[in-house]
C-alpha cells in the first residue's frame, strides 16, 4: 500500500485566495458608508396569514374527489 501523503502534496485553495487577492476581488464594487440598516416592521398589526401551502392542494384533491364523484353518479344514472 502506498502512502500518498496527500496533506502534505496539496495546496490550500484559501492560502492561494489570499496570495492574489486582487484576482478575486471585484473592481467595479464600492462600499456604501451610509447605508442606512433596514429595520423590519414587527407589530402584531404588520403580520398578515396566507393559508398554508399544502391547504391548497388539499382543496384541489377534495375538487378532483368529488368532481369524480358527480362523474359516478352521472353514469349510474342517480344524478340529473
């Protein structure tokens, strides 16, 4: 069995970034120093529920249920 010594062969992708950090750096960004902090509204007034995700499928597989239910019915004659 061979022994590779990878640790010791590779090099560290950090140690290189930091090595030529002006490569990895964007030129056309600039720091904003007065950027203002956003503050989020967290009054009990502010919240608004929105139905939970799987009620509507729910909804829909009760519409398909009883949409093949009227289909049934129709052919056995039991309804107008």
């Amino acid at each position: 069995m061979a022994v590779f010594r990878l640790r010791d062969r590779t090099y560290s992708v950090w140690a290189h970034m930091s090595k030529y950090v002006t490569d990895f750096t964007n030129p056309f960004y600039k720091k904003h120093r007065d950027v203002a902090v956003i503050i989020p509204v967290t009054n009990s007034q502010s919240f608004k529920s929105a139905p939970h995700p799987l009620s509507v499928i729910y909804l829909f597989i009760i519409y398909l249920f009883i949409n093949s239910l009227v289909i049934c019915l129709q052919c056995f004659g039991t309804v107008g």
